[in-house]
C-alpha cells in the first residue's frame, strides 16, 4: 500500500489540489495567490512578468518570480520525500531547470513572436501570432539543443526533469478552470450548451477513429504514436495528448512532440480559418463560430480565432452583444471537448489492457486495467466537479472563482512549461527523427486540413444552422 500510494500520480494530485486550495479562498474575496508570477505579451522586458493580482502590484516582477520559485523549490522538495527521492539532489537541479525554463517561457511571450493579429500591442504592426503557447516550444527546444549538444549537462539535470509529474499537476489544475468557465456558460445560453455538447460527440468518435486509422494503416505508425496523435490532432492538443500517452503507456515524448505540432497547426488555422469562415459562411455566423471551436485544437488559439471571426462578421460598437456570443459558443464548444478528456482515458486504458496488449489466451484482470488507468484523471475530474458544483450552486461566486481559477492557471502554465523542457532534456533528436517525426507533421497536413476541418464545419451547420446570435433569434 505504502509504494502504492507514494508514486508520482499521488504526488501530482497533492500539488494539483495544494495549488486550488489556495485559490478556493478567493471566492470569499481572500487573495491567497496573487503573488505568483504571470508572463504577459511584452515588448520592454520589464513589463513581462507581475505579480497576478494587482494586490501584489507591490511585490513587482522580480519579487513575484523569487516567491513562485521559492513556493515551488519548497512544495517540489517536499514531495521528494514523500516518494523517497533525495530533496537536496533534487532541490539543486531544480533551481538550474527552473531559471532555463522560466527563460523560455519570457521569450516565447515576446510580441513579435506570441501576440495574435487581434491583440498587437501599440507600435508592433507584425508578429508571428504564435500566441503564448509559444513559450512551450521555447522550452521545447531549449531542452533539445542542451539535450543534443550538452548531453553531461542534461544528465545531470535529469532528477530534476520529471516531466510525467509536472504534466500531471497541470492536468488537475486545469479541471477547476474548466469547472468555472461551464458554470459560467451553462447559466448563459441553454441552447449553446446543448449544442455544444452534441456536437463534441464527433470529435470522439469521428475525428479520433479517422486520424489514428491514417496514421496506423497510410504511414505506418506504431500504436504508441498513432493514439496520442489521433487525441492530438481530433481533441484539444496538449492535454488530450498527455492523457492517452498516460492510458496506453507511452514514452513520455511522444505525447509532448504531438502537442509541438498541435501548437504550431493552430497558429495556421488562426490565420486561414477566421477568413474562410467570413467567405463561406457569411449568413450563418453561429455556424462559424462553433466551427472554430471543433477545428482549433489548443484553448487558446481556439478561442482568439472565435474572436478573430467574430470581429469579421460583426464589426463596430454595435456589433458587441453578438460577437460576445460567437466567442461564447467558440469557448463553450472547445471547454466541452476539453472535459471528457478523464471519460476518453478510461475508455483507452480499457481498450488497450484487454485488447491491443492483451496476450493471446491470457485474461486480463480489471486490476491491470487500474493500474494502467492514469490515477491524476481522478483528480481532474474531482477539481472540474467541485468548481462546477459551486459555480451551478451560487452563480455569484463564479466571477470570484474565475480570478481565482485563473490565479491557479498560473502554476498550470509553468508545470507546462517545465513538462516540455524535461521532455526536450530526454529527447535524442536524431532518435525522433528517425522514428518519424517528418512524417508526423504530414499526417497532421493530410488529416487536418483533408478530414477534420470539413467534418467539423458539417457538423457545426449541422447543430448551429439558422442559431442567430441575437438573444431570442433563431
């Protein structure tokens, strides 16, 4: 029971439910996380990180940086020993990958690389739109080029590089987020709640069996690749990818090089989609709105092309109540794929136990089915319930629940980022490369732009067809 409980899955929900238990008092107006570090879209560098509520405006970047840090290096460390780990081997390296990734994280923000065409900031006419999901790849790549040309170097920063439980923490702290923003648009719009949830059945059911059947039987990929990249490609991006590498029991690697790709893609779809949806679509913009939803498969790049099309289809002042409900159904949409990430895990821990590693003639105990289920999908699922609970019980505390939850978001984003950069740490390039990363980004080609995005434009007509955005149309 002792080595049962003392794993990294353990661990992982403790800081996923450390992080909201901070946050949780901000419902009754008690600011307990306002300190942690929030990178912002920069130009000047010394505006790139504060603290994440102005209560703490007196504590400054710098300052908010140190205490984040210093939170993590105490709670991190702690829970070395909980697994029975070595705190201070862990607590030397963890400061050295901390600063490399904290770096990474700041540059990917960067103006000209992060800020979207519907966000520039005064005086940059240009960016990459990569949004700040950027950051991620920053990372990605900084621990590649230590990994391939600072192999000693990498190694030693390996005890610190445990990128399964960061990810994990990650995936919990999102629920709670997730939880507020349903309750939120649950009490809005029935209609586009009901819708939204309809329609996420094809992204399940269509998009997944589709892609992972291209990347199976057309390119020859192995099932360790196929599955994370059919979650990948046909769910919502990084954390669809972690969830099914968890459930079949891939190499860690091989979700996080999916998700690269899933940000990259989203960054073209933002610049292709808002356009095309104007061009096709001109008198059914509930239909383009929840279009963007389906096909963008990172949270955020989903929900600035929503904003992007719905400047275009209602532009001006008097266009704001109805653009407010394009980006609604563009969120609500995209949150209601994102939360039956927990149900699609268990589905595929199922499937894979007794099925796909099932060995001929053997039976297989619901035990292995247990132990091959990713236990942090329990605490996702438990922080998304509780957050949606409240919010559906109290509507006031929504509001108050959201600064918190997005407070929380804040350590979600850095265990990301420090996810990516181990991952990179413990990634041979040329091994990768050889095992077909090339042809990952052709499959994503084929699938996405040949399968994917049409199916979701059918079903969006399907189920949004003559809504009107206008309260009472339609």
């Amino acid at each position: 029971m002792k080595s049962w409980v003392r794993t990294e899955d353990t661990l992982a929900v403790l800081l996923g439910f450390g992080v909201l238990a901070l946050s949780l008092p901000g419902i009754a107006g008690y600011d307990l996380l306002g300190w942690a570090a929030s990178v912002k879209i920069w130009v000047d560098p010394a505006g790139a990180v504060s603290p994440a509520s102005k209560g703490y405006a007196a504590l400054t970047g710098p300052g908010a940086v140190a205490a984040t840090f210093a939170f993590l290096l105490a709670v991190m460390s702690a829970g070395m020993v909980f697994i029975g780990a070595s705190p201070a081997k862990f607590a030397v390296r963890f400061t050295v990958l901390f600063a490399l990734a904290f770096a990474c994280w700041v540059g990917g923000h960067y103006a000209y690389v992060a800020a979207t065409p519907d966000k520039l900031p005064k005086g940059v006419e240009w960016s990459l739109g990569l949004t700040n999901e950027a950051g991620y790849l920053f990372a990605l790549l900084g621990g590649l080029v230590i990994a391939n040309f600072l192999p000693a170097f990498a190694a030693w920063l390996k005890e610190a590089g445990r990128s399964e439980l960061y990810i994990k923490a990650a995936i919990i702290i999102i629920g709670a987020s997730l939880g507020a923003k349903a309750a939120d648009e649950s009490g809005k719009t029935q209609a586009i709640l009901f819708r939204g949830l309809a329609a996420i059945i094809e992204a399940y059911l269509v998009y997944w069996a589709f892609v992972y059947f291209v990347a199976r039987k057309v390119f020859g990929f192995s099932r360790e690749w196929a599955a994370p990249l059919a979650s990948g490609i046909s769910i919502c991006g990084v954390s669809a990818a972690i969830t099914t590498g968890a459930a079949i029991r891939a190499r860690p690697v091989v979700p996080v090089m999916v998700s690269s790709l899933v940000v990259v893609f989203s960054v073209i779809e933002m610049l292709l989609l808002p356009q095309l949806a104007k061009t096709l679509l001109a008198d059914e913009p509930m239909v383009a709105a929840a279009w963007m939803g389906l096909a963008v498969k990172t949270d955020g790049a989903a929900i600035s092309t929503g904003t992007l099309t719905a400047g275009l289809f209602f532009p001006g002042t008097e266009g704001v109540s109805a653009r407010e409900a394009m980006v609604l159904t563009t969120t609500t949409v995209k949150v209601f794929i994102d939360l039956f990430i927990g149900v699609w895990a268990v589905i595929l821990a199922v499937i894979w136990a007794k099925v796909i590693d099932k060995k001929p003639g053997a039976t297989v105990p619901w035990r292995d089915i247990w132990e091959r289920f990713p236990k942090f999908v329990f605490g996702y699922v438990l922080t998304f319930g509780v957050c949606f609970a409240i919010g559906l019980m109290s509507p006031s505390s929504i509001a108050p629940m959201k600064v918190g939850s997005e407070q929380a978001d804040v350590f979600r984003r850095l265990f990301f980022v420090l996810t990516f950069f181990s991952i990179g740490l413990a990634a041979n390039f040329r091994r990768l490369w050889a095992e077909g990363l090339g042809k990952l980004a052709l499959v994503y080609v084929v699938c996405l732009f040949g399968f994917v995005i049409w199916v979701g434009l059918g079903i969006s007509w399907l189920f949004f067809h003559g809504v009107s955005p206008v309260s009472g149309k339609g």
